[in-house]
C-alpha cells in the first residue's frame, strides 16, 4: 500500500510542474503582444546598426589575415561548386564504384575512336613478356585493362568535342569549349604516365645499354615501341663487331712481370765451409769424401 501511495504522490507533484509551466507560458504571452508595437519601432534602428558592426568585423577580419596569414585549415586550389546531385553521385562512384551491371553497359556503350587506337593502350613487347614473371605479367595486364577503360571515356570526350567543333561558326566558339579540350589533355597525361609506369616496371630487367635504347623508344601500339626488337639486336651485333675488329693490345697492368716464372724455392751455393746451403733449413753441407760428411751421413743413419 505505501508504494502505491509514493507513486500517486509522484504524478501530483508531476502534474503540479505542468500547470505552473502553463500558466508562465500564458503570462509571457500576453506581456509580449503589449511590447510588439514598441520593438516594430526599433528593428529599423538595430538592423542599421548591424550593418555598420559587420562592416567593422569585415575590415578587422581582413586585418588579421593579412598580419597572420591566410587560414590553413580551409581548403585550397579548389574551383566553383558542381551540382549537388551530380556531386552526390560522383562522391558515391568515388568511394563504393560503380555496380557491375551499369560499368558493363559503360564499357559496351563506348567504343574507342577508330582514328586514334593507341587509346586503347599500348600492348607489351614479345621480348619483355618473355623476361616477366607471372606476378609481374598479371600487374602489367592490369594496368593495360585501366587505360583501355580510361581510354573509353577520353574517347566519349573526343566525340562531344567533335560535335561542338562541327556546329560552332567562324567567328564564334561555343561554350566550354575550352574546358572540354583542357579535360582530354589531363585525362591522356594520365594515360601517359600509366604508360610510363609500366616501362619503369620493366626496365630493370634490361642491362645498361638496352636500357638507354628503352628509354629512347617512343611508345606506339607497343609499350616500348614497334622496332625495340630490331634496335636491341643492332646494338648486340655492334658489341660483337668491334669485340672481333678490336686488336689485343699489350698489358700495360703493374703486376705483369715481364719474364719467366720465379722458382719457388731459390737453392743458394755458398763457398762458406766449402759445401752447399740447404734451402729449407738453411745450413751449410760438408763436400762428399770429406770426414765431416762421412760423420753426418753416420748421425742421420742413427737418427
């Protein structure tokens, strides 16, 4: 029973609170109806004051930014603001992709250009392929796929572009005409450097010499160029030519000797004691017949 009179206790005293809050709200009500009349006289004066204070803070602003500096937290280098759909839906493709079945419509819709294939992507050479491993072989196919896709799209360019060409007259260019060429020229450098990424990639397989060849071949339908074969091949039979040509010149090197092998062991004869000095030990041996030599050969027999 006490525990239900608590909670009855409770919603009085919760129902008490509403009512005072009530009748404040009734009492601010009719205060403010009174006082409307009296602020309509002042918004005039305070909304000219406002802009005389703005002013002020604009100039102090500008003050500060040029004694500190311009601010680095905002965002620097960029243009004017896109369509917020269209910003919603590149975001969206930016960050998750496109779904599999709209990027297969895409790829399918937009064909390369027939007068300008290498968008396509420039394919590897035989003679490179065969020095890649098979990781290296899957990396750079790719990457051929990612400009044949980007590729695609520079292409759907060109072809808006081509339009706009045909129907603009004489004197004047049509609208964001500019832009438009601006846009293909960033997007076919990137396509260049997705190139010359793959080239770097390769390029420690060659030697120095094939090196300096690779690195002066201009790229067509070919990552390395059409004649890299030929000119690789040229620059061994040039290598070999001048091996066979090239008469053996006399060493010149400090460490030749100039005559016949020194012996090992040099044998020194000494008129000392009237014998011979023996190399190794380096002592002197009696003559044969002499009593010396006879008590010699007695003491290595015993020995």
């Amino acid at each position: 029973m006490g525990r239900k009179r608590k909670i009855q206790k409770e919603e009085f005293d919760k129902l008490k609170k509403k009512m005072r809050k009530l009748e404040r709200k009734m009492k601010w009500n009719s205060s403010s109806s009174d006082s409307d009349t009296e602020t309509s006289h002042s918004d005039t004066a305070s909304s000219s004051s406002q802009t005389s204070s703005d002013v002020d803070e604009a100039k102090k602003d500008t003050n500060i930014a040029g004694i500190l500096g311009d601010d680095p937290t905002l965002p620097k280098n960029t243009g004017p603001d896109i369509s917020e759909e269209l910003a919603v839906r590149w975001n969206s493709y930016l960050s998750q992709g496109v779904d599999k079945e709209t990027w297969k419509k895409l790829l399918e819709s937009s064909p390369i250009p027939g007068n300008c294939t290498m968008l396509q992507g420039p394919m590897l050479n035989c003679e490179v392929q065969a020095m890649l491993s098979p990781v290296e072989l899957k990396k750079d196919s790719f990457l051929h796929d990612l400009q044949g896709n980007l590729g695609k799209g520079i292409g759907i360019l060109g072809t808006i572009i081509t339009d706009m060409m045909a129907k603009k007259s004489k004197d004047e260019t049509p609208p964001h005409l500019t832009k438009l060429v601006e846009a293909g020229q960033l997007l076919c450098s990137v396509h260049y450097e997705v190139s010359r990424h793959r080239r770097l990639n390769s390029n420690r397989h060659f030697n120095s010499k094939i090196q300096k060849i690779a690195s002066s071949q201009k790229i067509d339908t070919l990552l390395f160029g059409e004649d890299f074969g030929e000119n690789s091949k040229m620059v061994k039979a040039l290598e070999n030519t001048i091996k066979d040509i090239r008469a053996a010149q006399p060493s010149t090197s400090k460490n030749w000797r100039g005559g016949a092998i020194k012996k090992r062991w040099k044998t020194t004869w000494s008129s000392k004691q009237g014998g011979a000095k023996h190399p190794r030990t380096n002592e002197y041996r009696s003559k044969k017949g002499t009593k010396d030599y006879r008590r010699e050969n007695k003491t290595r027999s015993l020995r």
